[in-house]
C-alpha cells in the first residue's frame, strides 16, 4: 500500500506522455488512474503469469477511453513493457484511443458505452455456475449510464445473485461535453443503485485507504451485486485541467507535456494554448 | 457555408426541425444557444435518442440526429428499423465519424458496415457526403424529403465544385472507356489523386461520387458498366453489402455483365491517425492508381491533412 501513491505518479506521467502527437482523453485516464492502480496492485489476483488461468480475478474496462491509465498501470506492474508506451497511435503497434485484446491483459475491447456490464455479467454467471471463487470488476463512467444497458445488467445480475460482480463507477462529475448534472442527472446514484438490488459504497477514489477499506469489504452482501461509486476529479492531478468541460480529448504540444509533467509534481501551472474541445 | 451554418439557418426559421444529439455536440456546438427547446440533447443514449424523434416526427417534427455513425446505425438499428422505418417517418440520421474517419479509436468506432446495414431497411434512405461543399449541397434536400434518412458526414474540404445534389443521382466527374472509379465518402479525395495519375499513364478515366447509395442512380451505373472496361468500387466499407454489393445487384438486375474491381474492406482497419491509416491499408490515391494500374509508377502522393474535428 505504501508505494502505490508513486506508482499513480508514473501511471499519470505515462497518460500526460501519451496525450501529444494525436492525443488521448487525458482528462478521464487521470480520474481512474488511482482506481486502476489501486485494483491491479492490490485487490485483483492478476499478473503476467496467470493470464491463462481460469480461476484469476478479472478487470473489465467499460468506458473505454480512460485507457491510457490502463496501459500505464501494466507498464509499472510489468503486464507491458514500458518502452511500447512510446508507440501510443503508431500504425505498427495496437496502443490506440480504446482497449483491444492484442495487449495482453486487456480483457475484452471496449470503447461502445454501456457493453461491458453485460460482458462481464456473463463472465460472472459463468464463475457462478461454476463455483468459482474468481471476483469480477467492471470500471463505468459516470456519463456511460445513460446508457439503459448498464442498468439491464444491473436487473440481471440481481435476479442472478451475482456478489462475485463488483461495479466500479468513475464519478467524475463530466461525461463529454459538460457536467453529468448538467445534462442527464445522475444523482441520488446510490439510491438509484441501491433500488436495483446492489450494496453500494460511496467512497473518495483518489484515496488509496478509502478503497482499500471497500474493497477489503468484499463481497459488500451475500447475494448482491457490489457498486463502488468512486467520487473522482477529471484531470485529476494537473490543476490545469481538472474538472474542466473543454478538457476531454487533449492533443497538447510537446512543450505543453513538458510542463504538465512539472505541473503533476507540483512545480509550476501550464499555460494552455492547445486546442479545447477536440472530439474523437 | 459550414453544416452548422446552414442547419442553424434551417432551422432557425422552420419550427418543425428539431436538433438531437446523443451527446456529440462536434458539429453543433452553437445550436443550443440558437434553438432553445428546440435542441434536445438525451445524453449518451441512442436508441431512446432515435425511438423519441420517432415520436415527435409522429407529431409532424424534422429530428434531425446527431451521434457516432458506428453507435447510430447498430446500437439503435432497431429502433431505427423499427420506429423510423416501419412508419416511415422523416428521422434525419447525421452520422459522424464513419468509414476511415473514426482514425485512432478502434474497432468500435469503426463504421464500416452502416452502409450495408442502413440501405437494407425498406424506406431508410442512404447518402454519403465526398466533403464540405457536397455535404452542405445534400442536407437541404434530404431534410426535406418525407422518409428517414442516414447521412454519413463528412467535413472534409477539397478543391472541387460539386455540381447541385438530386436524390438518386450520382455525380459524373469524369467519363472514361479504361476504367471508371465508384466511390463515395472521405475517398473522394484520394479518387481525384488516382484519376490523375492513371490519367498521365494514358488511361481515359471515369469517376461517379455516388452520394446517393439509396436510392442509387441504376442508369450511371449501367452506363459505365457499357462504356467501360473496368469498374472499381473504391469505399471505406465492408465489400459485403456496400457499394460493391449495390453495383453487382444492379447489374444483375439489368442483366448486364462488367469487370468490377471490389476496393474495399473484409476486415477491421488498423487504427491510427488518418494518413497512417490510409497509406497501411492501400487507400492511398496513388495506392489505388497503382493497384489499379498492377504496377508503380513516379507519381508522388500529396499529403493527407489529419481530421479537423476541433471546434
């Protein structure tokens, strides 16, 4: 527990890296680095040499786009070679702007809201049947809620009585465009949760003591579907994009990375002339 | 004129337009200012977005949509199929990012099997814009034509003067007796970089912008397949059930046989930036002059510009 705060730093280093030369959505990657690093170093029974095993745990990244915390994360627990980084969107590689299988690791692709709550319902149904002890986590974003099939899987996974299933929503407060509130309320989520039959948590996802209190709580009931909700900053990490609307795909300048990665140590603020608001 | 531009001014002035979005606000960002409550935004959701401008065309509205073309036409095809097709009734489908313009997001995002999809529900209509000027010269008429329709858009500016857009006619560019290009989309632009150079290897060159797939122009089709000795369906697409599919049953249908080069995809294309993604996959204009021509020549690819999705 005690060096994850310097693995979330190189993890963030890794996204600020990868979000020039075409870019990536920085913002949401920073908000989930925490939850991310969180769960491969210290929950989830995965690692290089059990990929193949059916009994390990599984991780589930729905929403997508936060990606880059993702390969940053394999890159510090030694899933990927931390040098493939540096080929982030090169024709010659597979480190493009969603997931895909060809990362070892990488459970299944994912970029298409709302179809990874299903996926991992199955894996978990599976594990169920049989007998299995393996958990399975799904990371949400918060704006992929609207979409209607997170709270189908929810339905079934409560007829099912899946507490191997752990939903991890990244509650960032921002889905592309502008505040979650702002558009499609999600807000009382814990009750809204809770009426589909799951326990719930609420918790801070940026404190490493705060989720491992949680997750050290699985399974939270017998029977139930687990939702952690992880209250989060976008762009959490470099103030000068945190919690801002414009800020969800960023393609900065070489000089700009430069300086966020001083920023991210708490050296100095950016000042940001690169593009707002690209959409990918 | 921009495609916002001339939405805004449409529907400005005509109560009956309604512009939605599954929250993709790229091509409209100044609506909402513009439109009140006439500018829904349902969030992140496709299918309610398409089943509600169902109901308020039921009411005598021209929703106008605006999503990924990837989320558009398979996340909500049935809603699509079903509560704008069944009835048939004026939903406006404005498809971003199809074909090879979803670059670096992946699998996905990759539409490229919309066509195939969208053309096969009876009373959906299908277009594709080659760029700016041809997109902006279509939506007018689309919008005001009484049945669903799926546009894919296209943004991109080349050079060229589109003559005015009618349904179900295609865009004679050029006319040959060698080979004649089909194509329709983002590939435009590398077709004219292709006609050129087959051009300078002494080939008499045809190119048909076929941006109105359905319903198609069967007489341009015909034509060439008489006047030509190959045709090449040049699309960012699946060959199944695209504009390869379309030529081959409208030649059946006339019962006329023709040489025709598929030159589209079988598989998922790799994701990269546009150029990259372009140059990988052999759609390059010089690339598809070369296969075409089945050797290589001097001539020099000019530069892809990279997407302009920044507002």
């Amino acid at each position: 527990m005690n060096n994850l705060p310097d693995i979330a730093f190189k993890v963030r280093q890794h996204i600020i890296r990868m979000s020039t030369d075409g870019g990536c959505f920085v913002g949401a990657s920073l908000s989930a680095a925490d939850l991310i690093v969180y769960l491969y170093t210290s929950f989830l029974n995965i690692n290089k040499d059990n990929l193949d095993d059916p009994d390990r745990d599984y991780l589930f990244l729905s929403k997508g786009h936060d990606v880059p915390a993702l390969y940053g994360t394999f890159a510090e627990i030694g899933l990927m070679d931390v040098e493939r980084l540096k080929n982030h969107l090169s024709v010659d590689d597979n480190i493009y702007w969603h997931p895909n299988t060809k990362i070892p690791g990488i459970e299944f692709h994912s970029g298409s809201l709302g179809h990874l709550p299903s996926v991992a319902l199955g894996v978990a149904l599976d594990i169920k049947m049989r007998g299995g002890k393996n958990r399975v986590v799904c990371i949400l974003g918060d704006g992929e809620l609207n979409e209607g099939t997170c709270w189908e899987a929810a339905l079934v996974a409560n007829a099912h009585k899946l507490d191997n299933l752990i939903f991890v929503v990244d509650r960032n407060q921002f889905q592309a465009n502008m505040a979650t509130e702002d558009l499609i309320p999600l807000e009382p989520l814990h009750d809204k949760f809770t009426a589909f039959g799951a326990a719930v948590k609420r918790i801070d996802g940026h404190s490493f003591d705060a989720l491992h209190e949680a997750f050290s709580a699985y399974p939270f009931e017998t029977g139930k579907l687990n939702v952690v909700i992880a209250d989060t900053v976008r762009g959490k990490g470099l103030p000068s994009i945190q919690a801002r609307a414009d800020r969800w795909f960023c393609n900065f300048t070489h000089e700009e990375v430069e300086s966020l990665l001083k920023e991210l140590a708490g050296d100095e603020t950016t000042n940001l002339t690169s593009e707002t608001l690209v959409v990918r | 004129m921009s495609y916002e531009e001339l939405l805004t001014e449409l529907a400005v002035n005509d109560e009956r337009f309604i512009v939605m979005t599954a929250e993709n606000r790229a091509l409209i960002r100044n609506l909402p200012a513009k439109l009140g409550k006439r500018f829904v935004d349902t969030g992140i959701t496709e299918q309610t977005m398409v089943g509600a401008a169902a109901g308020l065309a039921l009411r005598g509205r021209i929703p106008v949509l605006h999503a990924l073309a990837s989320f558009l036409s398979m996340r909500a095809f049935e809603f699509v199929r079903t509560d704008a097709g069944i009835p048939n009734l004026p939903v406006k489908l404005s498809a971003f990012i199809p074909g090879f313009l979803s670059d670096g997001n992946g699998a996905t995002h990759q539409a490229i099997e919309d066509v195939a999809i969208m053309r096969g529900i009876p009373n959906v209509t299908v277009f594709a814009a080659a760029d700016e000027q041809d997109l902006v010269g279509m939506i007018e008429t689309i919008w005001n034509s009484p049945n669903p329709a799926y546009l894919r858009i296209n943004t991109r500016k080349t050079d060229y003067q589109h003559t005015p857009f009618k349904i179900g006619k295609a865009e004679v560019i050029a006319e040959g007796t060698d080979v004649t290009i089909l194509t329709y989309g983002l590939l435009f632009e590398q077709a004219l970089i292709a006609v050129d150079i087959l051009k300078e290897q002494g080939l008499s060159v045809g190119l048909l912008n076929m941006r109105s797939l359905k319903p198609v122009d069967e007489a341009a089709i015909i034509k060439v397949a008489k006047t030509s000795k190959l045709l090449v369906t040049l699309e960012d697409h699946f060959n199944t059930g695209g504009l390869y599919s379309i030529v081959a049953e409208t030649l059946l249908k006339h019962q006329t046989a023709a040489k025709v080069m598929p030159y589209g995809l079988d598989k998922w294309f790799k994701p990269a930036l546009l150029p990259d993604v372009l140059a990988y996959e052999g759609f390059t204009g010089k690339q598809i002059a070369e296969k075409i021509l089945g050797y290589s020549t001097n001539a020099i690819q000019p530069e892809i510009a990279t997407p302009e999705f920044a507002e």
